[in-house]
C-alpha cells in the first residue's frame, strides 16, 4: 500500500534530520516535507534529506500564504494527484513519535480517518503543565459540544487518511488557516460519510524551537466550531477500533 506521511514546517531545521529517518524506519511509507518558506534554513536541511533518500522523500517550498491550513493544502493536492494510497498528516516538532504509524496505517483499514488521539484512554500527555492539558481537555469539549462529532480527540494533528476520504474534502472551500484546519477537516470528512476511529498515542510537548500558537490561530480556532456547525448536513458517523 503506498502510504505517504506529510510534514508541514517551519523553523524544524533541528527536528528534521532525526525525524526523517526514523519515519522512513517505520515502514515502506514516503515523505513529503512541506516547508513554509522557514527563515532558519529548514528547505535546504530538507531538500539535503531529499537527496539523500531520493526515492522516498520529496519537498515542497511554499512561497504564498503561509499558514498550517494553506500549508496542508497544498500537500495533499500533491499527494492526491501522486496517487498515495493513505495520506498520513504529522507534526514535525517531535510530538508526534513515528512509532504510532504502523498502527494508525493499520486501522486505515477498517476506518476512512484514523486520528492519534490524545485522550481515549484518559490523558496522555508528556511534558505539559496542568494549565495546558485543562486548556486542551476544554476545547475538544468546545469542538464536541457545538458540531456534534463524537470523537475523543477532535484537535489532534496526527491522522492518517484513506485516498478517497480525503479525496471527498472540498480542499478550494476550506477558510481555516492555523490549527483549526484540524477541526475543519474532521467536520468535513464527518460531513461527506467518513468512518472516523481513534488509536490511542503518547503526546509528547516539543523539544526545540517554539510553538506557533498566537493570539490569531486561537481566535480563529474559537470560531470555526461555529463555523462548520452553520454549514453541518448529514449524518456524523464514528467509530473506534
């Protein structure tokens, strides 16, 4: 099955050479590194591993918008037109540990959209304060609450997507641009019939560099359960394995 693991990034130059191998490590899968025009050098470190591993790693420089949404966007046009199999979506911050992607490849075949979720069996999370996994607990509440989608972990980023599940999301009418493309995504895969399962993974807080939340990506997140509640049709569907 071609499977190939997208990795949006910007100012990762550090994360990338030990991240890299270790996905390719995981199983015959290929990467797509998404850079966004990251000012500490990321695209050359990136277009380094390329080379290195030419059969199996490819780049993508943004020069447009930047943004995690746009940044996502553009990947999987390139992945879908690539004709990937499954489309796995990742942090490159070293959060998100390589180990789970033979299980969430593994229940893509039972399941259209495979989250790695944080908190199907209680909490796990390494390295955050208190605060910070009271603030997440709160908006997954948040997201569950407004648009109805029946998901333990509605704001992770670790996900792996069957060809056509993604192939249904309108990519030319999604408006998020931060961290709330991950709840407009669910939404939307939710809305066209998707089949979503959680496997449950370890959350581990960044190591290097700084994290992209700002004032802007979480006003933005606020508002987008509202958002996709207005434009809510069909039947929410859910599963777990």
């Amino acid at each position: 099955m071609n499977v190939t693991v997208v990795l949006p990034t910007y100012n990762e130059r550090d994360n990338l050479p030990g991240l890299v191998p270790d996905i390719l490590g995981r199983g015959d899968y290929r990467v797509l590194i998404v850079d966004d025009a990251s000012p500490d050098g990321t695209g050359a470190v990136a277009d380094a591993l390329a080379r290195e591993h030419p059969e199996r790693v490819d780049v993508l420089h943004r020069r447009g918008r930047r943004g995690l949404g746009r940044s996502y966007v553009d990947a999987f046009r390139r992945v879908l037109a690539s004709g990937a199999d499954l489309v796995c979506q990742m942090d490159a911050d070293l959060s998100h540990d390589p180990a789970y992607l033979p299980a969430l490849v593994a229940a893509a075949r039972r399941f259209d959209v495979v989250i790695g979720s944080r908190y199907l069996h209680g909490v796990s999370v390494v390295n955050w304060p208190l605060h910070r996994i009271a603030l997440s607990a709160a908006a997954n509440r948040y997201v569950r609450a407004i648009t109805g989608a029946r998901v333990a972990d509605c704001t992770s980023g670790f996900r792996c997507w069957r060809r056509d599940a993604l192939g249904r999301i309108p990519l030319d009418r999604l408006v998020s641009n931060g961290y709330a493309f991950l709840i407009e995504t669910l939404h939307e895969a939710l809305r066209h019939g998707a089949r979503v399962g959680e496997v449950p993974i370890v959350f581990v807080e960044r190591r290097h560099g700084h994290s992209k939340v700002s004032l802007d990506v979480l006003a933005e997140s606020l508002i987008m359960p509202w958002r996709v509640r207005l434009r809510a049709r069909g039947r929410l569907r859910t599963g777990r394995p």
